[in-house]
C-alpha cells in the first residue's frame, strides 16, 4: 500500500456565486472535499491496519491540495518540515483567480514538493 496520496483539486467553486470571489466559503468547501477523499481512501478494502489521515492541505479559491499519509508513517515521525503556501497571480498578483498551491515536505530521507496550479490559457 502507498505510504502517500497527494490529490490536487481545480475549478471546485460555483463561479455564479458572488460570494465565490471573496473566497468566503474556502475553508467549507476544503472540510467536505478533505472528508469525502479520506472517506474514499479508508473505505476501499485495504489490508487491515491501513489507514489514512489529512496531514496538510492548502486552498486558494478553487484551487486545492492535500496530502494524505498511513497513520502509522504520522505515528513513527516519518514526515518532518510540512509547510504549505499559496501564490496568487490573478489581476496584479492580487486576485486568487489564478495561481497556485504547494505542500513541501521531508518524508524519511527524501524532500517532496507537489504544485497543483492554475494559471491563465493560451
């Protein structure tokens, strides 16, 4: 079984919804798209043991990444230095409109960096 799930996100708002472009409902959207994965991952007839968690995510409008992990890997201190950031490159660099999202991390003796992003067509 993997010890890691990265799963990136996109267009994961209701572009009708005013409310949508002050990025108001991000943290919602975030809790229900984090419980439905988790759920997918655990309920998917894996040996018995075999469980996953959320260990970092990162939201930007509708752009969004997670990083799933075994609990046991959580449990023997595998995962060092998780950080998560986001860049916006809508308008000026000031909407969120377009950019991205990342998580870094150390997993044992290797550095990760996963980038889920958006940016304009053409």
């Amino acid at each position: 079984m993997p010890h890691l799930y990265v799963v990136g996100l996109q267009e994961m708002v209701n572009l009708e919804v005013v409310g949508s472009l002050l990025c108001s409902k991000d943290l919602e959207r975030m809790n229900n798209w984090q419980s439905l994965i988790g759920k997918a991952l655990n309920d998917r007839g894996q040996p018995a043991g075999v469980e996953y968690e959320c260990i970092a995510k990162k939201v930007m409008f509708g752009c969004y990444i997670m990083l799933f992990a075994r609990v046991n890997c959580c449990r023997a201190g595998s995962f060092k230095s998780i950080k998560t950031v986001k860049i916006k490159t809508g308008t000026k660099g000031i909407t969120a409109n377009k950019g991205a999202v990342a998580i870094r991390f150390n997993f044992e003796d290797t550095s990760f960096m996963f980038m889920n992003t958006h940016l304009t067509s053409g």
